[in-house]
C-alpha cells in the first residue's frame, strides 16, 4: 500500500491560509488566526513564515507553479483548440481555489510590493503563451488568417474577462451565467466569430466530447 506523501508545516500553513483568505478575505486574517486554526503557536507560525505578506507571496509562487505546470501539459494535447478548452476548464476550477486571490488581486499587488511584480511577469509570460496558442490557431486552420493584428485585442480581452471574472460574478450575483463553466462559455463565444469551417467543427466535437466544465483526470489520462 502507498504511503501517502506527508505535508510539510510550511504547507499546512498556506493550505489553511487559503481556506480562510477564501471563506473571509485576506485583509480580515492574521497569522494569529492561522496559528489557532492550526493548533499551533504563533511563534511556530512566525518561523516559517514571518508576516502575511510573506503568506501571500508563498501562495502566489504556488499558483504560478501550478498554472504553469497545467499549461505545459496541456500544449501537448493534439489540437490547439483542444489544448485551449482544456485549458479554461482548469482555470475555472483554479480560479475558485485561489477565490481570495482574484477577488482581492488589485488590493494584494498593491500592498505586497514582491506579489506585485511577480504578478507582472507572470502577465506577459501569459501573454507570450496566449500569442503562441493564437498562432497556432492560425496555423492549424481553426482561426481565419485575415483576423491579422487583430487577435493582440481579442487576446487581451479574453485576458481581462479571466481577470475579472470572479469579480463580476460578485457583484452581479444576481444576474444569470452563474454557473460552473459559464466564463468558458463566454470566452469561446468571442472566437466563434472568427473560426473557419474546420475550427467550427473541430470545436463542436470538443463541447460535444467535453462540455464546459469536466473531468481535468480524463483529459490527462
């Protein structure tokens, strides 16, 4: 039988961390309430890890690692449009584990100068990895040639609606497209416009195959 992987303190202190960031705010939890969440001393606390800010930027780098690492897997699936929808689906699921983090991302970059420019770096290395992917749209047939320069904008625009997804998702609770899978929806409903006949189809056979919102193991496996 396997031994299951023992998790660090270090660890332990940024899962609790994010479990109450997401279920009552960062700027409401202090270390002292990790510690006692966590059965442990404040000092205990304050060896790993010596204010929030140090918190923060700990959970920002694992987020990056693991936005990263998806990534990485999924530009080996065979189609770039398959590459990207399985992309989304792990965003939306990611989003909600980090709920805190895309909530507060502007108040966070602010107040910790390191998350900040982290977070900089990160955007154009996503926006490298964006450019890559429309590409090879283009190239694989999926996307009109013709869209030209003009995807740098739709790029961009599909940036800002996965920056601030969660944000309007909470301030318009009431409003429909609510549910899990809906900021995928949205963001393929700005490509249609542009697919050719094959893109159109090989996106059809995606949703079909997939859905919206699906299984991450089975894309993997």
């Amino acid at each position: 039988m396997e031994k299951k992987k023992k998790i660090s303190t270090k660890q332990k202190i940024l899962n609790e961390a994010i479990r109450l960031y997401n279920e009552f705010g960062a700027h409401n939890i202090t270390s002292r309430h990790i510690a006692a969440e966590l059965g442990i001393s404040h000092g205990n606390l304050d060896y790993h890890y010596n204010n929030r800010e140090a918190i923060l930027l700990a959970i920002y780098k694992q987020m990056r690692e693991e936005m990263t690492t998806s990534i990485k897997e999924y530009t080996n699936i065979k189609s770039s449009f398959e590459a990207f929808h399985c992309f989304l689906v792990h965003l939306d699921k990611f989003q909600m584990k980090y709920r805190f983090f895309n909530l507060d991302v502007l108040e966070i970059s602010r107040g910790n100068p390191e998350v900040g420019s982290l977070l900089k770096k990160t955007i154009l290395q996503r926006r490298d990895e964006m450019t890559n992917l429309f590409e090879r749209f283009i190239a694989e047939g999926f996307i009109e040639p013709k869209i030209g320069t003009g995807f740098h904008r739709l790029r961009h625009t599909i940036r800002i609606v996965i920056t601030f997804w969660l944000s309007q998702r909470e301030l318009l609770s009431g409003f429909n497209f609510q549910e899990p899978g809906e900021m995928v929806i949205h963001i393929w409903e700005l490509l249609i416009p542009y697919m050719t006949d094959l893109g159109d189809s090989e996106y059809k056979r995606l949703i079909s195959e997939y859905g919206y919102y699906i299984d991450e193991d089975s894309i993997l496996s």
